[in-house]
C-alpha cells in the first residue's frame, strides 16, 4: 500500500455558514465579468468570527495558484530556499501583499501545523483603477471615486462603504498595505454595501492619485486645518474624495498632490468628526451637487 504522508494533515476544516458572501453573486454592474467574483473554495479552510485563513505550504500554494483571492499572505520569518522564493515569486506575481513574521504568530492564528505559512482569503475581488476608470467613462458617468489613506478600523471602513454606495460612488479605492481588512465584520457593518461597491486595492496611494488627475479627474482631500470649506467646492466635474486615519489625518505625501483640500465646518468644542461620518458628509455633499445640477 503506497504510504501517505500526513505532514500536511490540519485540524478538521469548520463548514462555512450559510452568509451571502459565501454564494457567487452577480455584480450590478455588468461590465465585470461575473466570474471574477467566483471565490475558490481552498483545500484546508478554518473559518474563525472575522476571517477566512487556510495554512500549509501546498494548499496556501495551490490556492493561489488556482486564483483564489488573497487579502494577504504570512510567512515564518527566517525562511529560506526555494519555497520561500517561490512564495515571494507568486505574491508578486498576483499581487498579494507578503508579511514576514515569527513562528509564535502563526502558531496563535493556527493552533496547529501552519508549517510556517498563513493565507488570508478574500472575501471580494479587488480591482484594479486603471480598469475601472475608463468603465465609468464608457457608460457615460461622472466618476466619483472613494480613497481611504489608512483606515484602519473594520467598521469604520464598513460604514464609509455604506454612504458609498448610497451615495452613487462608483469605487472604493484601499491600499494593499496598512489598512483594514475587508472581513466579515465589515461586510456586516457595510449591511452589504461591500458586495455591491467595486473595491479597487493599489500598491501606491500616491501613484493612485497621479493616474486619477491624468485621466480628468479632480482629486479633493479632507483636511482639518483648511482655510476653504467643502460647500465651496463644484463636484459636478469628476471626482475623487481622499480620507485620512481617525488620529493622523491624510498623509502629507497625498495632500501635497491633490487639487485642492476642504475642511468641514463644526460648531462644537469635540476635535472632529469620525472619519465614517465625515465620508458620509462629504459624499452627500457630491451627490446634492449632483441631483441639484
């Protein structure tokens, strides 16, 4: 009998509940083919409250091999040889951000035999902005577009997408790095937004902005310390809004290349608003514009 090699044996797999974002669902917008927003069910899967993690060299390997969709990759710190390039290779070549980290992590998230390697599942498929940019154009649309520069709390992010959608945003634009993970609490928080919002996540926030302005489209930042009020603004033209982390705002690399900055006027003696309700302002604000143009 051939022998089996149980290296690779995990813990048993926890069947995913029956949520929406288990089933393939079809995109509102049909200019995206709808399988893209297949998720592939991945060979070893352990579902925890918020996220969707499989571990082990061949299936996290295989998985992305195949096309499943990763919001990122962990590797044992220290690796070396030919797995830990073809690991690095693959991430690069799918554009899956790849963390190094020690071994006591990846035990805490696994409980188990991660065998130095941790693969987050995506929930949603990330596009990209030059590939969605010239579809808005397409259909005859005013662009308005969403970018947050280092949100870092789940729901926060949840709720931002949630005045996005409603406001008639057209994408959500993340950073591949240094933001919130879009898990199942931010679904939650988003009351499904998210599944219907195109999600654009961009190695270079700086670089996002740039390819924004060469394509017509007037890039505005939130800033505190403004001396111009939102109100004064027109955002009948193409737009895109940049919001910053809750304790440090938007990152001076970004302000210093934006058209202009706005603050939102307050009355009260409380620092600011949150960053979900001061997306909500100034989406609202767009779309007035909008309905009243």
């Amino acid at each position: 009998m051939r022998k089996v090699n149980r290296s690779c044996t995990f813990r048993k797999s926890i069947p995913l509940p029956h949520t929406h974002f288990q089933k393939p669902f079809v995109p509102s917008r049909p200019d995206f083919p709808i399988s893209n927003f297949l998720i592939s069910n991945p060979p070893i899967l352990k579902q925890s409250k918020t996220t969707n993690i499989i571990f082990g060299r061949h299936p996290v390997v295989d998985a992305i091999r195949s096309g499943s969709h990763f919001d990122k990759v962990f590797i044992q710190r220290g690796t070396v040889g030919d797995f830990e390039k073809e690991v690095r290779h693959l991430c690069r070549e799918h554009e899956i951000p790849l963390q190094y980290v020690p071994k006591e992590k990846l035990s805490k998230i696994t409980g188990g035999n991660h065998q130095g390697i941790i693969g987050y599942l995506a929930l949603l498929t990330y596009y990209r902005l030059e590939d969605v940019v010239p579809m808005i154009y397409e259909k005859g649309e005013t662009p308005l577009i969403l970018l947050l520069d280092r949100v870092t709390d789940v729901r926060n992010l949840g709720a931002i997408a949630r005045s996005a959608e409603v406001c008639g945003a057209h994408a959500l634009v993340v950073p591949k790095t240094g933001s919130a993970l879009i898990n199942a609490d931010a679904l939650k928080t988003s009351a499904g937004a998210l599944t219907r919002l195109t999600v654009c996540r961009e190695g270079s926030l700086v670089s996002a902005v740039e390819y924004l302005q060469n394509a017509g489209v007037q890039v505005f930042a939130s800033d505190l310390h403004a001396q111009k009020h939102i109100f004064e603004f027109d955002f009948t033209a193409p737009t895109a809004l940049i919001v910053g982390s809750e304790d440090e705002g938007v990152a001076p690399a970004l302000l210093s290349r934006v058209n202009e900055r706005f603050s939102i006027p307050q009355k009260g003696e409380t620092d600011s608003f949150n960053v979900s309700v001061a997306s909500g302002i100034m989406l609202y604000e767009v779309l007035r514009q909008r309905f009243e143009g």
